[in-house]
C-alpha cells in the first residue's frame, strides 16, 4: 500500500500555556523520573483534575531532551467507533495515499527521538492502545505520554495518578496549592484578599475537594459575588460552577459536563452501581456494594464492576479500616443522585439504612473483644453515613429505626468522639416525631436526659428520666428499666445514692453489664465506691474488670479503668503511681480512634504535673489536650467528666506558678503539638528541639519573617502590619504563614510567644 508524508503542520505543537501551573511539583519530578524508566507513561485521574495541562507542563519540561520534537493530539474529537489513527494523522498534518493511517503515523516517527502527548484517550481507548502498541514497537525512539480517565492497562506503561490538589483544613495556613490556585484565577478582581476572605476560600476549597477544574470556575464567580456568597451556594454546586469561556471544549465549561463526559463512557451496569453507591455519603466496602446491588439486574459480577470503576476515576480506593475501601467525590456522587429517579434514590436509602444498622448491631455484639481498635475507627469513617441514615429516617418519620442508629454503641459512635451534643440534638429531633413506644426510642430520651443533666439543664433533664422510667415499666424491656437508674447514678451529687442507683441498675441487668457499647455500669460504680470511701469495694471491682477485660482481650474498656484508677491514686496524693496508672491508660488509647479518652487522660496527666509543682510541664499538657478537644469540636465542658472537672484548679495551680505570660508561652507550646508529639511527651519524651522555649531559633526565619513576628507579637493585624511595612496584605499573609510552617506552629498566638521570646533572648 502507498502512503506519502506531506508537509507536517505545527499545530500539533505543545498547546500554549496562557495562566499559570500551580505546584505538583513533587509528581513532575516523579513523573520525569519515570519517562526515564520507561517509554510509555499514562497520566491517569477524574474529570477536572488537570491532567491534560500536568501532561502539558510535564512534556514542556522535556524539551532538552527531544528539543522541537514534541507532539500533542487531542482525541476528544473522535467520535466512539472513529479512528484514533486519522485524528493523530489529521493533526499531525500527514496526508495518507493510501488507508493505512497507522503506518503513515508510524513512518512519520520513524527512528528518531520524539515525545508525542495523547490527550483524552478514554472514550476510545481500545483504538488508542492498539496505535501506541504500535509506535512503541515501531519507533524505538519515541516516548508517548496518554492522558485517560481510565487505564490504559499496558503491561510496558507506566502511571502517574492525579489526585486532587491539597486543602487547608479549619485554621491551617492558606498557602497550600487549592487555594493558591483560587486566588492565581481571580487575582484580576481579588488581588488582596481579607483574611476573612480567605478563610472563606479555603473552606470553598475543602467542599469542592480539591479539584482543579471546580476551584477555577469558582474563582471565576468572584467577578460577581463574594466568596462567603460563593461558598453559600455550594449546596448546588453543578449549578453554580459553569464558565463562560468560549475556547474550551464544552466537557471543561461546567463541572456537571466533565462528570457526565464519564458517565456517558459507563456501561448500563456501572451506572447503575454508580448511582446506587452515591447514597454513601462516606466510604464503603465491596460487601457494601454488593448488598445494595443484590436487587439488580447485572450482566457482570460486581467486584468486575467496582475494578472498572476504579479503572475510569469514578471510584476512589481509600485508606479505610474495617467497612470502608471506596469512595466517590462529593460532586461525582452528587451527579449519580442526580442521574437516579425517585424511586431508586429511594430504595437504595432504604438498603444503606438497612446495611447501616446490621454493621452497627454487629459492632455492638463484637464490641467487648480485640476488634476494639477496627470499631472504633469504623464508628469515626461511617459518621457521615450514619448521619445520612438517620436523617432519611427522620424526613420518613420512622423514629424507632433512627433511635436504633442513635442509641446502639452510643458510646463506641458518640460518647468516644466526643459527639455529645450532636447527639442530644439529634435525639430530640428523633423523640419529637411521634410516641416512645419501642426500647431503644425509651433508651433514646435517657440518653438526652442525662446529657441535659450533665451540661447543666437538670430540671429538664430529671424530668425526661423520670418520663422514661414510667415508659420503660409499661414497655417491660430489663435492660431499657436498667437505664434509668444506670443514668440517675451518673449525674446525682451524692455518693451513696450514686452507689444505691448503679447496684440497682447492675441487678436489672442479671450482675453485670448487658450490652458494654451502650454503657459501662460497673465502671461507673468502681468510681462512686472510690467517692463514697469504699475503697476496698472500688479496689476489688476495679481488678475484676481488669481481669475480665484481659480475658476477653479489651483494650478500650481498660484504658477506662486504668484511667480512673489513676484518678483515685491522684486524688490520694500518690503522684508517682498515678503518672504510671495514667501512662498505661494513654498508651493502650494512642492506637485508638479515641480523642475524648486522649484528651481526658492528658487533662489528668497535666493535674499530676501541677500537682508535683512542674507547673510548665502542667500548661504544655494543657495546651496539648486543647488541641484534641478543638480537633473534634468540643471542649472541656461539653460532657464533664472527673478528669475535665481538674483543669480549673490546674490551670490556677500552674499560671499562679509560672506567672501569666510564660503559662501562655507553655499551653501555646502544648498547642502546637501534632496529636503523636503531644502524646509521647505525655508519655515521658523530651520536647521537640524546635519548640525550646528557652532558645528561640532566630535562624529559621529570614530578617523580613523575624520583623513581621515582632509586629505580630505587638497584636498587629496582617492589615496593620501591611499598612506599616508598605507591602500587600497577602504579602504580610505569606510572611506569617511560611513563619509558622518553619517554626512548626499553628496559631498567630504561637508565634507572638516566639517573638516575644526571641526579643527576651537578645
């Protein structure tokens, strides 16, 4: 067969770059590593994520390799069917004699060095892979980089997968690459944001998960409205993240077209499992999907269809302990409820309530055993979930079904993470729909009962106690007329009638606890025998269920009662024994998912500091337990306990000791800990090098970041600060966000103590 090579047109040169690339720097390096490595790199990610520019920026970077040589086709013009080898020739400016598009393409290559870029492989993959199986074979100096939502599956390839750019939480600095990105697109009409303005971005950021695509054409919106207006519509994000761009493809105009370019790419069954799983707000597992897939009809089995979905970046792997292994982007699952109808929304609700509910039953069951660790972790993944559960089963009114979800493991799902008026809140959303008529809605109202009790509504909260407890006798469910008293015994005053209601509730229960998830009433009594001054009843209670809980192998219960054994040694003055009993309880709880337990336990520990008269020691420890409570957003006071009752006398102890400016100097020092440092210096580990207080490390700051600290610490604003320097407010922003980063601080509070520190030192 004929063919010939005409004159070849540039227009398949690299596309030109017209705004600026932000970071991946880390991947591009990578990513040139592996061009080394290899001849075929796929580069591999959802719609929107960037990986047709991260393929632009990665082959510009290549130049000194393959000089002019350097090739981009896009294939989002070939139609399903069509010849991927035409549209590579067409753009190529090749003209064929003959019809063997293919060997035209491959002649053109030849034997010399070039890079070639195949952009948007995926709805075509098959043609694809079948014409760069053939450069590569032919042209054994041609490196080809694909771009595909989907894997190429080549076993000479290579990949390099996008994922979305990362986000400040709640409170970091804002010098991270999602809101860098925001702020590069609309600096034209925000070109110095408040920080208000920026918290609002970096919020915007977090809900649109990182995704390039999305956070551009929200930027895009600052042309019209504010960004906390930006951010209020988010509820509906398909509808307000359109471009109005006129030169990009239409799959890159709106963030529900580059969702439904993938959809359309589906086959029947992977739609119909996609929108069946977006009713999972969290993470679920393959059993999970294929519970909720039984009712279908599928041509494949769905672990084949879960892999495929993997395959094309519709489902995501996650890092997930014991029900959880997929996920789906907010939006990519919001689009599969859009897809769905009614009645199909409507009845995979049903079976995800239904899923929900047997985990939960078979968490509790487990629950007093060595899988203790995996529960609590399943309880802090399906959080969302349950939240979804519940909330469907309110908007239907079926209260007992959401009482079951509330109310089963309540301590394992709630109490633990520190969820306490969450729960309240959600309790009465579920007791205002209609009668108590089943155990766990009688549960239910105890539950908020004692909640109300304990942060300081008793009249209300007594009075629903003594509304349950009438119920409970017509309902005739032991364990339900259990709870009464079980919760009557933790919020009176008095130790003896605390004692008299937890016996009373243990004998309801047959002599010992019933369901440990739901509450540990033996635990609660070994407490008020210690506060009644039966000491040798709390003594011999305490080793039992130590003894007990070893047997069964616990680790969650233990931590409990190594706790409160620690209290009672402190409470005796036995400061030594109870620093022991306190570092065994903390450090069987750093392997859990179990920050209220962390955070109680570091409260004591900084008790038995002050106590001692290491008053610094006391505000670090302090500073590191703040941290824990503001990660779950709750505090001290949320749900009082014996150990949180300590911290106003400490506090008193340790400032009264050190003097204010040097115990704020201590706690913001504790705040800054990451979760692992504040834990090993609980446990005895010395304080990290670069938080000695006693020597600032001036070094690590540059003149310009060491005179903006001194301004901070004088209580000037980054508006103050830029106003006296003569420099942008995002500039004086930088400085004191890369200030804190370097220094490996958190708050403005934190660095100010720096400053201070440093002007005492010179």
């Amino acid at each position: 067969m004929a063919f010939a090579v005409g004159r070849v047109s540039r227009a398949a040169a690299l596309p030109a770059e017209y705004t600026s690339f932000v970071d991946r720097r880390e991947q591009l390096a990578r990513a040139r590593e592996q061009l080394g490595e290899g001849r075929l790199l796929t580069v591999v990610g959802a719609g929107g994520i960037g990986k047709t520019r991260f393929a632009v920026r990665l082959a510009g970077t290549m130049r000194r390799v393959f000089g002019d040589d350097v090739w981009f086709v896009d294939l989002t013009a070939v139609a399903s069917g069509g010849s991927v080898a035409d549209q590579v020739a067409t753009q190529l400016g090749l003209e064929s004699v003959g019809r063997d598009q293919v060997a035209v393409v491959t002649r053109f290559f030849g034997g010399r060095g070039a890079l070639l870029v195949i952009d948007n492989s995926e709805h075509v993959i098959d043609d694809a892979v079948s014409l760069i199986t053939r450069l590569l074979a032919e042209c054994p100096e041609l490196t080809v980089i694909a771009t595909s939502r989907e894997d190429l599956r080549m076993s000479s390839g290579l990949i390099t997968r996008l994922e979305p750019l990362s986000t400040p939480g709640p409170g970091e600095p804002t010098q991270l690459t999602a809101v860098e990105l925001f702020l590069d697109r609309c600096a034209s009409v925000l070109p110095d944001p408040s920080a208000d303005e920026l918290a609002d971005i970096a919020a915007i950021c977090r809900r649109l998960e990182g995704i390039p695509l999305a956070i551009e054409l929200a930027a895009t919106r600052v042309r019209a409205i504010t960004p906390r207006q930006i951010l209020e519509r988010l509820d509906a994000p398909q509808r307000l993240l359109v471009g109005r761009d006129r030169d990009v493809p239409p799959r890159q105009r709106s963030v529900a077209e580059a969702i439904a370019w993938s959809y359309d790419l589906c086959t029947e069954d992977e739609r119909a499992l996609w929108r069946r799983m977006s009713v999972f707000p969290g993470g679920w597992s393959l059993a999970a999907a294929e519970r909720l897939a039984s009712e279908l009809s599928l041509a494949v089995p769905v672990v084949d269809i879960v892999e495929s979905l993997l395959d094309k970046s519709i489902v995501r792997r996650t890092e997930r302990t014991v029900d959880g292994a997929f996920s789906m982007l907010d939006m990519v699952r919001r689009y599969g409820q859009d897809r769905a109808t009614p009645e199909e929304l409507e009845e995979a609700r049903l079976a995800h309530r239904t899923w929900h509910v047997e985990r939960l039953q078979a968490m509790e069951a487990d629950w007093y055993g060595p899988n203790q660790v995996a529960w609590l972790a399943f309880a802090h993944e399906q959080l969302p979930d349950l939240r979804a559960a519940v909330d469907f089963s309110v908007q239907r009114g079926d209260a007992a079904i959401a009482a079951v979800l509330l109310v089963t493991a309540c301590r394992v799902v709630w109490q633990a993470h520190g969820r306490f008026d969450e729960l309240r809140r959600r309790g009465l959303e579920v007791l205002a729909l209609g009668d108590i008529d089943t155990p766990e809605l009688c549960q239910l109202l105890v539950l908020v009962g004692g909640i109300e009790c304990a942060q300081g509504d008793r009249v209300s909260g007594f009075a629903r106690l003594d509304e349950a407890a009438e119920i409970a006798e017509r309902l005739g469910d032991p364990f339900t007329i259990s709870a009464i008293p079980g919760m009557r015994g933790s919020v009176v005053s008095d130790a003896e009638s605390s004692i008299a209601a937890f016996e009373l509730s243990l004998a309801l229960q047959g002599g010992r606890n019933m369901y440990v998830a739901r509450g540990n009433v033996e635990e609660r009594l070994a407490l008020a025998y210690d506060r009644g001054g039966r000491h040798r009843q709390a003594a011999a209670l305490r080793s039992e269920l130590v003894r007990r809980a070893v047997r069964a192998g616990d680790t969650f219960e233990t931590s409990y009662l190594l706790m409160n054994a620690g209290l009672i040694a402190h409470a005796r003055g036995r400061s030594d024994e109870a620093s022991e009993l306190l570092r065994q309880s903390l450090s069987l709880k750093q392997g859990m998912d179990d920050p209220v337990g962390l955070a109680q336990v570091e409260e004591a520990l900084a008790s038995v500091a002050a106590q001692e008269g290491d008053a610094a020691r006391a505000a670090i420890l302090l500073g590191a337990a703040r941290t824990i409570w503001s990660g779950i957003g709750g505090t001290v006071s949320t749900f009082p306990s014996v150990a949180t009752a300590l911290r106003p006398q400490t506090v008193d102890a340790a400032r009264s000791l050190l003097g204010a400016r040097a115990y704020d100097a201590a706690f913001a020092r504790g705040q800054g800990f990451p979760l692992a440092e504040g834990i090993a210096f609980a446990l005895g580990a010395d304080l990290p090098e670069r938080q000695d207080a006693g020597a600032p490390q001036r070094s690590v700051l540059t003149a310009r970041e060491r005179q903006i600290a001194a301004l901070v610490g004088q209580g000037l604003t980054d508006r103050a600060i830029a106003d006296r320097l003569v420099i942008s407010r995002r500039t004086a922003e930088g400085h004191v966000s890369r200030s804190l980063v370097k220094l490996g601080f958190t708050s403005r509070s934190q660095l100010a103590a720096w400053s201070e520190r440093a002007r005492d030192a010179d």
